[in-house]
C-alpha cells in the first residue's frame, strides 16, 4: 500500500470513528434529558410507593419509615428467607430474635427526592432505610458463643481460654501463592465483605472516652490490663514481628448504646 492508500484509510476509520461517537454522545444527551434535575435514580427497584411514617417517641428527628408494603414485600429486612428454614438449617435464630436489635435504632426520615447518598449508608436503599448504615447493629442469623451467655468471650470445652490466634494464623493460614482455577472473583469479593464488615466495626473506648490502649508503648504486656482489651499476644517464636503484644480493644457493641440485649451485637 502507497502512502496516498495510508492515508486514505486512516481518514476513512478516524471519520468513521467520528460518527460513531458521535452518535454514542448523542443518544447518551437525548437519554438524560429525560431525566430532570434532582431526580434521585433507583437501581433494580421499582419506584417506591407512598410511605408510611410512624413517629418514635423518644427521637425529634428521626421516624420510622416502612416504604412500599404489600404482600410481595417482606415488612421485615433483617430476615434472610433463605435460611429461614429449619429442615436445612441448624442452630439458626427464630426471626423475632434475629429483627430485635432493629427496636433499638430509629430510622432515619428519607427523601426521596435526594439527589446524592448519603455519607453514613442511610437511606442509600428507600425501602429498607437502615440496610448498611453505621452506627447500627449487626444482624445475628447463628447463635452466639459468648462464655457467659451474653458478652464474655468464647471458650473452650475444658473451659480453658482459646488457642492463641497469632499462632494460628502463622501456622494454619500462611500466605501462600495458590491460584484457585474453579473459583471467581466472586469467592475474593465475599471474603472482603466478611472482612470488612467485621474488621472495620467500632471499637470500645475508656471510660474517658480516649482510645484503649491494651499493649505498652515497646509491644509489650501490661501487667493490669483495661476493662474491654483482649490483647493478641505474640509466640516468642513468631517469625513476622518483634512486639509480643498487638492492641485490640473489644467491639462496641448494644450494651453500649443503652439497648439490653442479650446476648450483645456488634455495632458497626
């Protein structure tokens, strides 16, 4: 092909590019003015219904808001049908025990004519308002393994403490480069939700309200420590750091936003 050729082609494809493009911006314009300004999109959701507002008492500023109920909505968000079922299901909570945690956080007064979400995950979902919001409890579909029925940490059968985690992380679960061929990205981006969910919940905090400190400043043990510290402490052995002790405070959890629920749920 002589140069006169190259050219030629390359005007053809830039042109044709053009146009099409252009077409593509054309209909992308003539789609959002369809859209008028303030209008708040839902995704995968039918246009809600009028809602149903039921003043909370003991709040000024928050309602609880049941949007859209009939007969093809579950009135109630915090159960899982799914796992709903006995005859495939051991040691699952009734449903009235998984939604009591719900009795003890109002929902926020929703407007669905909001064009942006909101920054603390309310009303992100019209019909079930509080799915995902902070400051809330998580939902407990399993029964809790607290040593003393309410908040006490878990034990063993002998009622000695547990296996120190750190040693069980370095012994049972190395890092190791295994390629799963049989799974998808799904099976990454379930265990980042898990994780997620539970590693970025809200921590308890002193008395005073300043952050626990359940180690000493050179990674070591404290001889006495705080109410609400379950310290990790480190094999001398451990081939992944010099500190002997990791801070972790517990978890805030229901009993310290004033709701008596026992046993606790996490706040996140």
């Amino acid at each position: 092909m002589d140069m006169v050729g190259i050219l030629l082609f390359a005007v053809l494809v830039l042109g044709g590019s053009h146009a099409f493009f252009g077409q593509d911006a054309g209909n992308a314009r003539n789609e959002s003015a369809h859209v008028s300004p303030g209008t708040r999109c839902i995704h995968a959701v039918n246009p809600p219904k009028k809602n149903h507002e039921v003043h909370v008492p003991s709040t000024q500023n928050d309602v609880v808001t049941t949007t859209n109920i009939d007969e093809r909505v579950d009135p109630n968000p915090s159960k899982i049908p799914s796992l709903m079922d006995p005859s495939s299901s051991i040691g699952l909570l009734p449903p009235s025990t998984i939604d009591l945690a719900d009795q003890c956080f109002p929902v926020p007064r929703c407007d669905s004519a909001a064009r942006f979400r909101t920054i603390d995950g309310g009303c992100n979902n019209l019909r079930f308002p509080v799915w995902g919001r902070t400051n809330t409890a998580h939902t407990r579909i399993v029964q809790a393994h607290y040593s003393d029925g309410t908040d006490r940490p878990r034990r063993s059968t002998s009622g000695h403490e547990l296996p120190n985690s750190r040693h069980i992380r370095t012994t049972l679960f190395r890092d190791l480069d295994r390629p799963a061929p049989k799974h998808s990205l799904y099976a990454m981006q379930f265990g980042q939700i898990i994780a997620h969910d539970t590693e970025f919940a809200l921590p308890k905090t002193s008395n005073n309200g300043s952050k626990l400190e359940c180690c000493r400043p050179d990674g070591t043990s404290l001889q006495t420590l705080p109410k609400n510290c379950l310290p990790i402490k480190t094999p001398n052995d451990d081939p992944g750091s010099k500190n002997r002790c990791f801070t972790a405070p517990r978890t805030l959890d229901t009993a310290d936003r004033g709701c008596n629920i026992k046993p606790v749920r996490q706040v996140r």
